[in-house]
C-alpha cells in the first residue's frame, strides 16, 4: 500500500490541472479556500478513485510546485534565459504569467507569450518583431516583478493557512488524547468500585 501513496507525474497533472480551473474562485474570494480545495479533492477522486492523498497532501503539494514555478520565473526574469523545460512550466504559466484576474497588464501578456515561443537553441531572439521588444523596458520589468511578488505572498498565504489547518489538527488530537485518557482513568474507577462492591 506504501507503493501507492506517491506523487507520480500523473497525479501532479491531474493535481496541477485540476487546481488551475478553480483559480478563479481562488481570485474571486468569494469562497472560502478551504471549501474550494475540498471541491478539488473531489474532483480528483472523480477521476482516480484509489487517490491515497488528502485535501491537506494536495494544498502542501501544489504550494511546492508554486514555489518550484517562482524560482524558475525569476530565474527567467532576471536572466534572460529561455523559458524553462520543466514539464509544468507552460501549463501553470499559462494562468499565472498571463492571466488579467492577477493583474498583469496586457502588453505584458504579449511580452509573456513572445519569450515562450523563442527558440532556446537561437542565441538571439530573432523571432521578435521590433527593437522595443529586443529589449524590453525598466517598467515592463518591474511589472513582471509585481507579478513574482504577488505569487510569493499568495503562496505565503496558501502556507499560513495550511500551518494554521496542521496547527488546529494537532491540537484537536491532543484534546481528543486528553479525553481518552479521562475515560480510561473513570473505566479503571470503576472496575475498581465494581470489584470493592463485589468483595
């Protein structure tokens, strides 16, 4: 059963797919997080019915595809490479290098779109049209970094909570230890009461 319980490339797709088609309800605040990534946990299970992780596995999951995206975008951002071959790279910039509901400004998103469609093997981007675009200006940069730092506090966020779930959970178990203990200590009582009675 230990086999089973892994995050294979499939499961972080169907994770990564999944979570991305709710990211307007994440944008909206009309729901509260919790209750949309319930709703994702279901659809998952939907879909693979023997999914061994829990609503919590995949929150701390996706957090850390979150974070692997982040670096590579600023990597991307401040060096000028290429754009990453990192199997979910594409997927998630797609909604979060691109998407207004973030507020990305729209000559970003043609700027966002260019860079991906560049030809790593080129050493310069000749599939770029203007001398604008060869080389973009301070404020577009600045914009691109507006967008890193409002995914780092999102993804802070999605961390506090998740902390503050872990932080109530462990504290449920311990009351519910406390409890247990209790009514062990009143079963021995009365066992003993029992068996004075008896004698």
């Amino acid at each position: 059963m230990a086999e089973e319980k892994k995050w294979t490339h499939e499961r972080k797709k169907l994770l990564i797919t999944t979570r991305l088609r709710h990211e307007a309800d994440f944008s909206g605040k009309k729901k509260k997080r919790n209750t949309i990534w319930e709703t994702i946990w279901r659809e998952i299970k939907d879909v693979e019915s023997s999914f061994p992780f829990s609503r919590d596995d995949i929150t701390r999951c996706f957090l850390n595809i979150m974070g692997t995206y982040k670096r590579i975008k600023k990597r991307n951002n401040t060096s000028g490479e290429a754009p990453s071959n990192w199997e979910y790279f594409d997927e998630i910039d797609k909604v979060f290098g691109s998407r207004s509901s973030i507020n990305v400004p729209l000559e970003m998103t043609d700027y966002s779109f260019e860079e991906i469609t560049i030809n790593p093997t080129i050493s310069s981007p000749v599939s770029l049209t203007s001398e604008e675009d060869l080389a973009p200006t301070t404020s577009r940069k600045r914009k691109k970094n507006d967008v890193i730092e409002f995914l780092e506090k999102e993804s802070e966020k999605d961390g506090e909570v998740l902390d503050k779930l872990l932080k109530l959970e462990n504290e449920k178990l311990e009351v519910e230890k406390e409890k247990l203990a209790e009514l062990k200590e009143l079963r021995a009582l009365f066992e003993a009461i029992g068996e004075k009675n008896r004698d």
